[in-house]
C-alpha cells in the first residue's frame, strides 16, 4: 500500500546497515522501525530492526533518533502508511517501506527469529 503524499521505498532501494542502538554522530546510520505485533516480529523480522508496535509508537517515540533516517516495515505495508504520516506530522524523516516485510523475504532479504522457529513472514 502506497499514497501520494507519503514517502515510499522498495525493498531493493533500502539501505542494508541497519542498527537499533545508538550510533555516533559521525555515522548516523537509517533505523529500520518494524511496527507489526508482537506475535508477528516473532515469527521473523530484520536483523538490526527496532521493534515497536503500531499501537505503541506515541509512548516509545524517544527510542527515535531525530538526526537518523526511519524506515517503516509492517507486514504489506498499511500499518507503515499511517505511522509515517505521524512520524513526518511530528518531525521525523520517515520512509515507507512498499511491500512490508512480506516483500522484504521475497526479496531474499535476511531474517531472523526469537526462539527456535525457522524465520518466516508467510
């Protein structure tokens, strides 16, 4: 899911250096926001994603760095529409990710899981 006035990336347009920590000024590297449920990060996700779901992204937004790029994942992409509306709304630059972490595995993009499952998103 895309709309016009969000901005929006495929998978094979992301950067590849994600990292969830904090990083020193001199290599901000971009943040890559999963923002799907619990349940569904568990099953597989990004290495190096930051995990915060939709519901919670106003209690946790000082987990966000302002001077880094966010790219927003969820699963197919609506969840990550409407939280890149409100990060761009409060100021952040945020990106949609098209396709969500369902085009992310088609891609061939790595994944990892909690536990001992195999990653998988479908």
């Amino acid at each position: 899911m895309t709309i016009p006035h969000v901005s929006s990336v495929t998978v094979e347009q992301l950067p590849t250096d994600f990292v969830s920590v904090p990083t020193s000024a001199d290599t901000p590297r971009p943040i890559l926001l999963d923002v799907r449920e619990l349940e569904e990060w568990e099953l597989g996700h990004a290495p190096g994603a930051l995990h915060i779901p939709m519901v919670d992204i106003p209690l946790r937004i000082d987990e966000l760095d302002y001077d880094r790029e966010v790219y927003v994942v969820c699963r197919h992409g609506g969840r990550s529409v409407r939280v890149v509306e409100y990060l761009v709304h409060i100021g952040y630059e945020a990106v949609q990710v098209g396709g969500g972490m369902v085009a992310w595995q088609r891609a061939g993009r790595p994944l990892v899981a909690e536990g001992d499952v195999e990653a998988k998103i479908y």
